[in-house]
C-alpha cells in the first residue's frame, strides 16, 4: 500500500460463512479517496456482514481487507479513530438530550475540544431545535440523524454508514443525500453506504456495487449504470399475433407482449407505426419505454438464478 493515490478501502477475495450460509462470497472491491461508494442490495445480500468485516467487527472466513491503510483485523480497533460508522439501529440514551448524548459520545472520541465539536456537529445536521430535547420522544428521523451526528463529531476521514436513509421521511433523505454529497466533494471524506433503495443510491452520484447472495454481481458508476438499463419498444395492437408475424417478417426481433429491442425500432420508432398500419394491424399504443433502475436490478439479480 502507501502513496498518495492508496485506495481508502481495499477488499480482496474476502468471504464469511455461517455454518451453512455463505453471507460474503469472494468479494474484491477498492474505493478510492473522497469517493461516494454503495453497496446495494436486497436484504440478506450481506452488505452488514460486509461492513462489519470493515470494521473489524467479525472477523472473515477467508480474503483480506485494508481499511485507511491498514490491514483490518477483527477487533483491533485502530482504524475506528478516522472512521465515523453506523451499524446499528440508532441508538441514544434515552433520557439525556441531544447535547448531552453527543456531549457524552465526544468525550468517549477523548475529543480536545469536545464543546466545539458537538456545537459543530449540531449546527451541520440541523438539530438546533432539537438540542435541548431528550432522546426518547425524538422521531425516528431526529433519532437517525443524532445518530448520524455521532458518526461524524469526530470529522473523520471515512464514513461507513449502513442503511443511513432508513426511517427518514422524504425530506430527511434529501437532507442526508446533501450532506453525504456535501463531505464528498468539500471535505474529501470517502462514504461507504449500504443501501437496497436503488434510486436514492443513482442520485448520489457514488460509484454502485450490486451484492447478490454475497457475491458482487456488478459494479456501475451512475452514467455506466444508465446505458446498462434495457430500452425497449412498447407495442399494442388489436390482434398481437398477427402484428408479431408481420414484424418478424421485416426482420424485428419481438419479445412477447410485442417488446421490439432492435436498435433500428428504438431509434425509428415511427417505421414500426408505418409498418403496421400498411399490414392493417396498426398500433393502438406505442411507446419507448427504458427500464426503470428497480426493473434492471431485479433484472441483474435474476440472472443469477437462471
Ligand atoms: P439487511 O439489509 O437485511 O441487513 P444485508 O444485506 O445487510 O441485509 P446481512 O445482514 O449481511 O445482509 O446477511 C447476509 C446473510 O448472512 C443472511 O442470509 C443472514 O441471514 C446471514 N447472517 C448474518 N449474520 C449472521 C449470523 N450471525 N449468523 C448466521 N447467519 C447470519
């Protein structure tokens, strides 16, 4: 390792096993400094267990795995002082306030200035108005985003956060996308996220890893991610069968339902309208339809079990 461009985070080979499951299998992946990087999958996929490698937490069945330049072992804790995490469901002292949970938590960091930075933290994922609050009647977004709060007091240089956006409302969510984006590119902290909302992962603009069944499927930036998506040509008419024949006939390729995927139909949708009407099967709706990211992840992840 070492040098200035040393990924932040580089896994090879890594696998963990519980008895019978295979929650890791073989997974490589590097990420680069300053990085948005998503680890998306269904549940079960093993992102946890993934990031619980990470961190040291359990230790793998096998690979390696060198987190901010050192090689992670399980519970050696060293890489946790430049890493904010968040594993767990967030969890706070009840009956402390926001301040004073976050109070408690920069002294446990053994921070120096430990006021300053929890006023910081606060201010940063606007809980100003619920500082002064007790934990427990926060709502479950107030909750996560102390939770996030935690995370980041410490300003770290990696941020390893699982599941961040669940239990936010849609507000919250754009608020965590800002602020993730935001230490990306004006800090140059690097952001590992956990996720299975494949939209919200797109608009972050992070480099995406598909995990299936513990195994990394594919791995897309968001613009590669797009011209991966399925187009197709959408048409209906009052008698598919014959419209089907008489496609075939041009030299389409149509799927059932009469999907046309031939480049010349999608670029020249309006031949296919010609075509059909001269046949005496006109259309009565045709549309170019792209494949929306959830269809193309089922997609990926169904390919795996053909
Ligand atoms: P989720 O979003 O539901 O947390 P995930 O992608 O994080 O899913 P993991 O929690 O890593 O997935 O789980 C991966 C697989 O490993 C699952 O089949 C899970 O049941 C199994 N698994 C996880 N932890 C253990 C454990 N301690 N003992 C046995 N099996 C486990």
């Amino acid at each position: 390792m070492g040098g200035a461009a040393a990924p932040v985070i580089e896994v090879a080979g890594l696998t963990k096993r519980y008895k019978d499951v295979l929650a890791v299998h073989d997974v490589g992946l590097s990420v680069q400094a300053g990085q948005i990087y998503a680890l998306l999958g269904l549940n079960g996929a093993g992102k946890t267990t993934l990031i619980r490698m990470l961190l040291g937490m359990i230790a793998p069945t096998s690979g390696s795995a060198w987190v901010l330049g050192t090689a992670v072992s399980a519970g050696q804790r060293s890489v946790w002082a430049r890493t904010g995490y968040l594993v767990e469901a967030p969890a706070a002292y009840p009956e402390l306030t926001v301040r004073e949970n976050l109070h408690l938590y920069a002294r446990l960091r053994r921070l120096k200035h430990p006021g300053r930075h929890v006023e910081d933290v606060i201010e940063r994922l606007a809980l100003t108005p619920y500082a002064g609050r007790r934990a427990r009647i926060l709502s479950m977004g107030n909750l996560q985003r102390l939770a996030l709060a935690k995370t980041l007091i410490h300003n770290p240089d990696l941020l390893i956060l699982d599941e961040p956006v669940n239990g936010l409302d849609p507000a919250g969510v754009v608020e965590i996308r800002t602020l993730l984006t935001g230490l990306a590119r004006e800090h140059g902290t690097t952001v590992l996220i956990s996720s299975h909302l494949l939209a919200e992962v797109a608009r972050l603009n992070s480099r995406i890893a598909i995990l299936h069944q513990g195994r990394l499927l594919a791995e897309h930036d968001a613009t590669s991610l797009d011209q991966h998506r399925r187009r197709h040509l959408h048409v209906s008419t009052r008698d598919d069968t014959a419209a089907d024949r008489v496609l075939r006939d041009h030299g389409y390729h149509s799927d059932p339902g009469l999907l046309l995927t031939d480049e010349r139909a999608l670029t020249r949708p309006e031949e296919v309208a010609t075509l059909l009407v001269e046949a005496g099967v006109p259309p009565t709706e045709l549309h170019l339809v792209e494949e929306d990211l959830e269809t193309y992840f089922l997609r990926i992840v169904g390919a795996d079990h053909a």
